[in-house]
C-alpha cells in the first residue's frame, strides 16, 4: 500500500482519491493542514511518516526548493469552469474541476532584464 500525504488546506475530493487508487493501487492518504515552514520542514513531515507520494499545495518557491532537495511532489491540476454546478471546489468566487495528478520535477523561473 502507498501512503501519501496530502499536505494542504482542502480536502482531497473523493475522484482525486479514486485516480490516485487507479494509478498506485491501495492507497491510505493523511492529510496534514499543520502549517509548514519552510520545504525542509515538509521533507521531515515526508520521511518521518514514511510517506511514499505527497500532495503539496505551496508557493512555488518552496515547491521548486522540495524539487531542488530530491521530493517529486505530486501536483492536483484544476480545471476553472464557468458553473458552479460543474465545480468540485469553489476558490475566492471561482469554480474549478479536477483533472488529472501530473508529477513535479522542476520548477524555472526564466527573467528578462528591463530597460
């Protein structure tokens, strides 16, 4: 069995559940709504629990610091619709529709210089 943590604010909804059943197999997800503070913190919370997978909602500093630290968290992709009766999760009067888990494994900031 896969043990993932789900390490955000909202719930896991039962289809996010269901694909992560598809794609691993049995799985027991715990969620972890303790406030984190930094990404370090995060792969302490992941290696003291034995977790195999996580689900990290995080600004992408720290998603991009967890990756440069060897964690390839898994990333929720949501759809925005225009109906709250197609939404799964209403966000700051916004609706949004699960789609599908893609794996991070990098995150890049690309700048340009100005004037």
């Amino acid at each position: 069995m896969k043990r993932i943590l789900w390490l955000s604010q909202h719930r896991s909804l039962a289809r996010q559940i269901a694909e992560l059943r598809r794609i691993f197999g049995e799985v027991e997800v715990l969620q972890d709504v303790n406030p984190f503070s930094s990404a370090e913190d995060i792969i302490q919370r992941v290696r003291g629990g034995g977790y195999d997978e996580t689900v990290v909602v995080a600004p992408l500093s720290v998603i991009a610091k967890l990756c440069e630290l060897g964690l390839r968290p898994l990333w929720a992709e949501m759809e925005q619709v225009q109906r709250r009766s197609e939404a799964e999760v209403v966000a700051r009067g916004r609706f949004y529709r699960f789609q599908k888990f893609r794996r991070i494994t990098a995150v890049r900031l690309e700048f340009e210089e100005l004037g």
